[in-house]
C-alpha cells in the first residue's frame, strides 16, 4: 500500500467515525423524544387508573366495615426537603387509608407504598390519631404482587368485571401504620 492510498484509507475511516457520530445523535434525540412520549402517556394513565379506583372507595371500604367520610386525590405534602404524594387518600374519624393506583402494579410499588404508610403521619400530623392502613389498586397485577401486598397487611384493589372492588376475602384483616 502506498503512502497516497494509506492517507485515503485514513480519509475514510474519519470519514465513516464522523457519519456514525451523527448517526448516534439522531438516535440520541428520538429516544429522548420517544422517553418524553412515554412519560406523559404513563402519567396519563396513572391519572386514568386512580380515576377508576376513586369514585368506588367509598362502596368498597363501606362493605369492608370501614365507612368513609372523604376521598381526596393526588394529596402531596412537603417536609424537610422531602416530599410524600398519595394516590388517594380516604379518610374518616378513624381511619386514614393510602391507596397507590397503578395501571399494572409490582411488587417494588408494593414496597414503595410501605414506604409511605410508614411515613405517613410524619408528613400529615393531623392524622395522629387516625390508623393508617394501605391499599394497593392495579388495572394488572403482576405474579405474585397481590399475594405480596396480602401477606404485607394490604387491601389490594383490582378489576372485576366493567368495576373495581377489593379482592381479599372476607378474612383478611389490614396490618395499622
């Protein structure tokens, strides 16, 4: 190979880098622009699935002996640079129920919402004297994630037909944060 052929060589090589670097940017941005897409339809339907879950909270829980006063969504609170935010906060004299809503529920939100109900009243102090029990709620539920949030002490909220109702049998009884 001759020094003018080696040079050509070089030539294309940089040449191919500089072709392949531009094509990583463009993929670069329409997966930014695919994760952007994706974030609001997740938020969406998040929102969707707490809108479902909502309007039946008083009927479910009343037929579990727990009759609610108000129900209140996406309630978020603030305390010492850290934040709390509940999918839907059902509330009477005694109780104080957490409920987390998702479109397909896993045991990792399972261990996210204990995480809530744990801190809970340090967030809303003016629920001190309420218990605090929690709920999970999904469109989907992945294998095992119900008996998960069962054996946890969690009502667990799912699909029943063109309805949502609480799918723990009668005997169940929800641990008390």
């Amino acid at each position: 190979m001759t020094q003018q052929e080696l040079e050509r060589a070089i030539q294309e090589v940089w040449a191919l880098f500089r072709e392949t670097s531009e094509r990583f940017k463009e993929t670069d941005k329409k997966i930014a622009e695919v994760s952007k897409t994706v974030a609001a339809l997740t938020g969406k339907w998040g929102r969707f699935v707490e809108g479902l879950i909502a309007p039946g909270t008083i009927s479910m829980f009343k037929e579990r002996g727990i009759v609610v006063e108000k129900v209140y969504q996406r309630v978020k609170a603030h305390k010492d640079g850290r934040e709390i935010e509940i999918d839907i906060l059902a509330i009477n004299k005694e109780y104080a129920i957490l409920i987390e809503a998702k479109s397909s529920l896993g045991i990792s939100d399972i261990d996210e919402h204990i995480e809530r109900l744990k801190a809970f009243k340090v967030f809303f102090p003016e629920y001190g004297d309420r218990k605090v029990v929690g709920a999970v709620a999904g469109i989907t539920i992945e294998e095992e994630a119900d008996r998960y949030a069962y054996r946890h002490g969690l009502f667990v909220i799912g699909q029943s037909g063109e309805t949502v109702k609480i799918l723990n049998d009668k005997k169940f009884r929800p641990k008390v944060w």
